[in-house]
C-alpha cells in the first residue's frame, strides 16, 4: 500500500515538473526564430560594429559604393592624407584600379595615399552568423526586461552572459574578415590576427610599416632621396620630392612629412646632398645648407627650397672660398708680370681696413620675447621663412609657444581636431597646455 502511494506522489510530482518546465520557452529555438527576423536586416548592425573597430591611424572610408564611374571614385579626395578604404563583404575589389587611376572625372594625382580590405568570404559568414544571434538576444532580453516573457526570467543571465561572449570577440573577427589590403597592385594577407582587442588600423599600421610589407615608412635612409631625384639633375625642389612620395606607387607612403624631412636632414649633415634656396632661377649660395645639422623644424617645403647635388654644393663651396676677400693683414701674391703692391694697413679698432672709419658694434639681444597676433593663416609660411628660419640660423633650434583661438559657422570637426590637429601635436613632441571646446 505504501509502496502504490509513493508511486502515485513521484508520477504526480514529475507531471508537475514536466508541466512546469513546459512553460519555460526553449531559449535555443527562440534563438534560432528570432534569428530568421534579421536575415535581411543585420547589415546595419554589421556596420556599425565594423565602424567601432577601425580606430583612427586613417582617414577611412566605410564600404563605399561598388561599381565603377565617377560618382563612385569622387566619394574618396585626392590628397595627401593616408585612406584607408574598407570594402563591403560581397566587394572583390575588382574597380580598385579604377579608383587608384581616377578621381570623378579627373586623374588622381596621389595614387600612393590609398589602401583597400578586403573581407574574407568565409569570415564574413560566421561573423554575419554572431551578428543575427546578437540581434536575437538583444531582442529576447528586451522582452524579458519589459516583463513580456516573465518565463525567461530565470535565464537573464545566461542570455547577458552569451551577449557579452559575442560582443568581446567582435574585435578579433572583424580582423579576422578583414586580413587582406590591396596596395596599388599588389595584394598583401596579414594572417591570423592576434586574439583579444585591437583596432583594425593600429593592425594594419603595424604590418604596413613592418619590414615585411614596407608599404608605410617612418623612417627613410637619406640615400634614396639622392639616388632617385638627384642622380641625373643638380636640384630639385623639396616640394616635389614629398609630393612624389605621396603621388608614386613605386615609393613608400610617409606617416607623415617628418619622416622626409627626418631624412632630408640627415642627408645634409652627411654631405650627400645640400638645401639651398633658389632666387632669380639660381641657387642661393649664401642660403647652402651641406655638411651641416639642421634643425628639423627648419626644413621645409615651400617654394623656392630645393634639395642641390653634391657634386654642386661642392662646386659652390669651391667657389665661394675663391672669391672671399683675403683675411686682413694677409699680403696677396702679385699677378705675374705686375709689380708687388703692399697690402695697406689696417687700423688696429674696429673699423673699415684701411679708412680709419669706425663701424658701430653689432648690437645683440640674449632674450628676445615677441608678441604677433593678427597673422592670417594663409600667411603661415611666410611667418616660417620670414621669422622661425632666421632665428633659428642665427641661435640653433628653439621651441615657441603656438596659441590658436578660431571660432567659425561651420565648426571644425571633432575627427579632425583628434586625428590630425592634436595627433600632430603628439607626434612632434609638444605639450597641450591648455583646451576650450565650445
């Protein structure tokens, strides 16, 4: 008897936890349901996760538009900013050349400036996978929050627990999809990245200025410079030796200007070449810089300065030195067939040899502190060629205090003050002292 009635309170009790677990919605299959909803639907998301994970080393450019003509191409400028241009998962990249070559209805001048990913086709199908499972249990946890399926109560932390897991490896398989750059023609694979979280274009400016891949330079040997401008001419212009390195593909993108400039002044103070001025279609030779250390901040790329061979520099400083006076006091050999003349004598003060005539002392300055205000920033290199270049002949290298305060209808932008303006500033060691955003 006792036996038949604990028979009856299991069966009546497993009928209940049957009925109980019944009430509890399978979170797999909802899962699998909800999933289909965003079949069509899950490209925002995508982007949007692909966005967060670019970071900023580039000016970057979203999954543009296939296709080819001008309307497609005009979308990226041409300058000499470094682009990175993320293609869309089903973009095999085939109007890349197209889009190196043209700009809109123009030729592009700065071929050298553009990088191109790839997605991996297979990647792309897990990740859209995690994107629609994301979407789902975004979904299931709103309704559990709202109280629309109190049954699932209990599994809240699961499901934060499973969103959590797909959002951490976000990082890892965007760069998974995307491991693959084209380069002008060249196609380069990065391999497996490393796991955990890192930006897409801190990888990428890791590997492109790699050895192995050499397609970003931060540092350029000064011999390059000689070999390729200067082999068959006498001079050529600073300008258009860091245009080529943006405009040829055959060359390797700088980070930045610096890195020219960097090797410009090594060059000089080598003597594999010299910097020079040029005025009235002639190289200045009171404005040669060879065999000498030049601050960097000196050298510049405005018109007029211009890289000069050895072979003219040495033939300038030959010159020079032939054709300076004789120090005072010295006798000058006669010309033969002319008789010896007397070198005249010099009073022993300062003065003008041989006229008795007093010249005043140089009057110098140990400190000099000066105030400008008012210059238009179009007037910028004319401030560099006008007062820092001078100032920083005449005492070395120095440091200055740079104050900027514009206001304008349009704003600047918060991509462009932190990529550019305020990266700049770290990249050149300088201090931000102080920041008003209004």
């Amino acid at each position: 008897m006792l036996q038949k009635l604990g028979n009856e309170l299991w069966y009546l009790n497993t009928r209940a936890d049957v009925y109980y677990f019944s009430r509890i919605p399978n979170l797999n299959r909802m899962i699998m349901d909800k999933k289909e909803l965003f079949n069509e639907t899950y490209e925002p998301e995508l982007r949007e996760i692909i966005r967060r994970e670019i970071g900023r080393k580039f000016s970057t450019y979203l999954w543009p538009k296939s296709g080819s003509g001008y309307k497609v191409s005009a979308g990226i400028p041409d300058n000499r900013d470094l682009k990175l241009v993320i293609l869309r998962p089903d973009d095999d990249g085939a109007q890349i050349p197209e889009w190196i070559e043209r700009r809109g209805e123009s030729f592009r001048e700065y071929k050298n400036t553009l990088f191109f990913a790839l997605a991996d086709t297979a990647a792309f199908a897990r990740l859209r996978e995690d994107v629609k499972t994301y979407l789902a249990l975004q979904e299931i946890k709103a309704g559990v929050d709202s109280g629309e399926t109190p049954q699932l109560e209990t599994r809240r932390d699961e499901i934060q627990r499973r969103l959590g897991a797909i959002r951490r490896d976000f990082s890892f398989n965007v760069r998974r999809m995307y491991h693959a750059l084209q380069i002008g023609d060249r196609r380069v694979d990065l391999g497996q990245p490393v796991a955990g979280s890192e930006t897409l274009s801190s990888w990428y400016w890791r590997e492109l200025t790699s050895v192995d891949v050499g397609a970003i330079a931060t540092q350029l040997g000064y011999r390059i410079l000689a070999t390729k401008f200067l082999s068959n001419q006498e001079r050529v212009a600073a300008s258009a030796v860091l245009e080529q390195f943006y405009k040829n593909p055959d060359l390797p993108a700088p980070a930045d200007p610096a890195v020219v400039a960097r090797a410009i002044q090594l060059g000089v103070q080598e003597r594999a070449f010299g910097l020079a001025e040029l005025r009235d279609d002639g190289i200045d030779p009171a404005t040669l810089r060879y065999g000498e250390e030049i601050p960097l901040d000196a050298i510049t790329f405005e018109a007029g300065i211009y890289l000069v061979s050895k072979e003219r520099c040495e033939a300038i400083r030959a010159q020079m030195a032939a054709t300076e006076e004789p120090e005072t006091g010295t006798k000058v050999s006669p010309t033969p067939g002319e008789a010896e003349v007397p070198t005249p004598t010099v009073d022993t003060g300062a003065g003008v040899p041989g006229t008795g005539v007093a010249i005043p002392p140089v009057e110098r300055f140990k400190r000099v502190r000066l105030v400008v205000s008012g210059i238009p920033a179009s007037k910028i290199a004319d401030v560099n060629r006008g007062i820092l270049m001078p100032i920083s002949r005449a005492v070395g290298d120095f440091e200055f205090t740079l104050e900027i305060d514009v206001s304008g209808a349009a704003g600047l932008a918060q991509a462009t003050l932190e990529s550019q303006v305020k990266e700049t500033i770290r990249q050149i060691g300088a201090t931000l002292r102080d920041e008003v955003l209004e």
